[in-house]
C-alpha cells in the first residue's frame, strides 16, 4: 500500500470535528504561504521604488549644482568683461596723464574679489599651447622657439576652480 493511501485511511480514522480543524489548517498554511509571497512582491516593487527615488534625487542634485555653477560662471564672465573695461580705461587715461586713483582703487577691489571667489588669469606667455585654455587667434614663424610655444597674449583668461571661464587668446609660434 501506498503512502497516501495510508495517511487517507487514517485521516479518515480521525473524528469529524479533527478533520474540519486540519482542512482549516492546510487552508490557512496555503493563505500564510500566499501572503509570504505577495509580502516579498511588494518588499521588491518597495525596494525598486526607493532606488529609483534615491537615483532620481542624486540627478536632480547634480542637475542643479551643475545650472548654478554654469549661472554663476556666467556672472562672473560678465563681471571679467567689466573688470577689463576697468583695465582698458585706466591704461587710457594713463596714457593722457589723468589721475587715476580713483579708477585704481575700483580695479584693486574688483581683483580682491576675484581673488576670494578663486579666480586666477591664465598664464600663456611662454607656455605651450593648450587648446582647453588657450585660444589661438594667429601663428607666427619663429624657428628660435618649440613648436606650439606661446610668444603673445592677446586677451587675458581665466579660470575658476577646473572652469574655463575665459580662455586666453594668444599668438602661437611655429617653425
């Protein structure tokens, strides 16, 4: 004889009212079993949706250092423009002997706060072309110097941290 043939003969043995109890058991083990499934459906659709929120808030913060930092680089290009105006017209004037203290004294400020915000002009003359800093506006042919070697700066550049603000336009010498 089999097995369940066996256990049949003696769950048929049992009285009625024990066979009700272990129906209802094997009933409540199969709901127990199916809420332990449907508990770790949701634990992975809960896990899924907090990763893709923790992936989304991270995008969003990068997103938002990234247009504040490209607003903020902005400004203060506009601000360099300014400040070399400043430059310009001081030059200017100094050149016709007007006094220009007062302009001196705005310039000085405008330097301090570029200093403050990290703001360094590039330095070019001298150095080797670097098209990520430096903007070529002409070559010239000087068989003295390497090849690529910066001899003039037509335009200052700055930089703000790894930023190119401006970059410095410059002469390029070439054999």
């Amino acid at each position: 004889m089999s097995e369940d043939n066996e256990s049949n003969k003696d769950f048929e043995k049992l009285p009625q009212e024990a066979q009700k109890n272990i129906s209802r058991m094997e009933k409540e083990i199969d709901h127990y079993e199916e809420l332990l499934k449907e508990n770790s459906d949701l634990k992975d659709k809960w896990q899924r949706a907090l990763a893709d929120y923790q992936n989304l808030e991270r995008r969003t913060q990068v997103e938002i250092s990234q247009k504040v930092s490209s607003k903020t680089n902005g400004l203060l290009l506009n601000f360099i423009n300014i400040y070399e105006d400043f430059i310009r017209a001081e030059n200017s004037l100094s050149k016709d002997k007007i006094n220009t203290d007062g302009i001196q004294a705005v310039i000085k400020n405008m330097e301090n706060l570029l200093a403050e915000n990290n703001i360094k002009s590039i330095d070019a003359v001298g150095e080797i072309f670097d098209p990520q800093i430096h903007e070529a506006v002409s070559m010239i042919v000087d068989d003295t110097l390497d090849e690529g070697t910066i001899t003039q700066e037509v335009s200052k550049g700055y930089i703000s941290g790894k930023a190119i603000l401006k970059p410095s336009k410059v002469i390029v010498s070439k054999k």
